[in-house]
C-alpha cells in the first residue's frame, strides 16, 4: 500500500524535544495543515511540553467521510495512522516515554489519534479527541482488543455537528472504556464544529498533569 503522507514533514514546536518532559502529538484536520494545530498547542501555555505535529499531503488525511467504508478512505487512513505512530517513535527515540506522550486531534485529526489509540493500546500521557471519533461504517469490537491501563481519554463534540454524528461519539468513548481507558465524555449542546474554552482548559489540564 503506497504512503501518500510519507515524505511530509513533522512540524514541532514548544519546548525542544531534547529538553522536553513531555510530548504532545497534534493531528490537523481536512483543509488544515501541521502548523496550524501547532498554534493551537502552543497556545495552552504549558511549559515543558514539545509539540508534534504531522502533516496531511494536500492537507487531508483520506477523502471520504470517517463514516464511509474504510476501504474508500485507503491508503490515506493506514498512512496517516503510520504518520500519528511516527511522531510518537520521534517522542520515544528522544527519550520521552509513551505514558507521557497526549495525542490530541480535531476533527479528521481526532479520528486518526482516536482510530491510532485505539489499535495500539498501551498506557500513554492521554488522548484528546475533539470532534471526532473511531473510523468506518460501523465500529466493530473485535477490532479493538487491549489494555489502556487508565489512560486518560477525553471525548469532546458537539450535539449537532454536521460531521461528527453523536451516536459515533458515544460509540467511541465506550470502545475507549471496553480498553480500560480513564473517559472523560462531553456533548455540547448546540455548538458548532469547533474547539471551545472547557475543551481546552481539559486539555491545560491534562499536559500540566504529564510536567508536573
């Protein structure tokens, strides 16, 4: 299968990686690019926390709906997923281990931290999937087995959002608990497909967790 997301570049940002006590692993969503999400890491202020963030080729990670088949989304969905797995090695190979390193995505980025997450289970730093939720028609159990040990994981989305169906949402965070995954859940009544203040403050909260 090609890697259409292969020769783009990891963008980082924060404190440098070799004087870093913690990663945070930003995905962009469709239309976005790396350096965007970046802004939005270094805006939470939390000091010694490196950022990286991958970049989508053409700024969009697969080309159909998250809820589409996931053959229609191939081979973008497996190399993006490879991408997220990439920046975390970049984190490990550093000297930072997994259970402080937070993935945090929006939108098509939070599928891709959700889906990563979810078929790699292990302890890590936390997960921050605002916006979105765990790729396919359908969600299977069987395709996610493992153990989160408590990670923390917060769920973040609108009631209504026009991407993000709720039913996903729900469907997610309770694969995300079925892993032993520490599930902070939040539906947010009539917002739109954004990020808002109480998501991010969870996500402050979070990162000052994995320094302090």
């Amino acid at each position: 299968m090609s890697e259409p997301h292969g020769s783009q570049p990891l963008v980082t940002g924060g404190t440098p990686l070799s004087e870093a006590s913690a990663a945070a692993v930003l995905v962009h969503g469709r239309g976005a690019t790396a350096r965007s999400i970046l802004r939005m890491g270094e805006e939470f202020g939390v000091e010694g926390v490196a950022y990286l963030a991958p970049q989508a080729a053409g700024n969009t990670w697969y080309p159909n709906p998250f809820t589409a088949p996931v053959e229609s989304n191939e081979p973008g969905r497996s190399s993006g997923l490879d991408a997220v797995g990439d920046a975390v090695s970049e984190a490990n190979d550093a000297g930072i281990p997994t259970e402080r390193v937070l993935l945090l995505g929006f939108s098509q980025g939070a599928c891709l931290a959700s889906e990563f997450v979810a078929r790699n289970p292990r302890r890590y730093g936390g997960v921050a999937a605002l916006s979105g939720g765990l790729i396919g028609e359908r969600i299977d159990p069987v395709d996610y087995e493992g153990d989160l040990a408590d990670t923390p994981v917060f769920v973040g989305c609108s009631d209504v959002d026009p991407h993000i169906p709720a039913e996903r949402v729900r469907e997610s965070a309770t694969t995300f608990e079925r892993l032993n995954g520490d599930v902070t859940t939040r539906l947010y009544e009539g917002m739109g497909h954004t990020v808002n203040a109480d998501e991010r403050d969870h996500v402050v909260s979070m990162l000052s967790a994995l320094v302090a």
